[in-house]
C-alpha cells in the first residue's frame, strides 16, 4: 500500500508540474499579445499626432543619431504654399 501511495503522489505531483508549465506557457501568451497591442496603439497615436502637427505646417525636428544630426518632417503641401506665396503672379 506504501509503494501505490507513493506513486500516487509522484503523479499528483508531475500533474501539477504540468499544469503549472501549460499555465505559465499560456500566460505567456496572453502578456506578449497585449504587450503587442499597446505597441501598435502607441504606435499608431504617435504617427497621428506627426501628421496633424507636420500638417499644420509646424517643422518638426527628429534627432538621428549621437552627433547630433537632424532632420525636419513637414506636409509637402506646406512647402508647395510657400512656394507659391514667393513666386510672382504672372
């Protein structure tokens, strides 16, 4: 009887194990898909606040890199306004 109650435990023990293993796997899961979703959110925010600030035809600066390198983003249709209030009537 000792030797069917040690077995019994040994498998009540290894269920567990299993189970705790397919929860943690399933756990998993569940964080990196909503890790994913509120990187596409704030990703997509982000890209929608760049556009309706370039569109209102405010430069917006970027930093590249350590040196300090630069670049302006802004609407094309700014740049084709200004060009057309500099150019002259004809």
């Amino acid at each position: 009887m000792k030797q069917q109650t040690k077995l019994s435990v040994l498998i009540i023990i290894l269920l567990i194990a299993l189970a705790s293993y397919v929860a943690y796997d399933k756990y998993s899961e569940y964080l990196d898909k909503k890790e994913a979703e509120l990187i596409q959110e704030v990703t997509q925010s982000i890209i929608i606040n760049l556009i309706e600030q370039a569109v209102k035809c405010e430069p917006i600066t970027f930093t590249l890199d350590e040196q300090g390198n630069e670049i302006n983003l802004i609407a094309i249709e700014c740049l084709q306004q200004e060009q057309n209030a500099q150019s002259p009537i004809n």
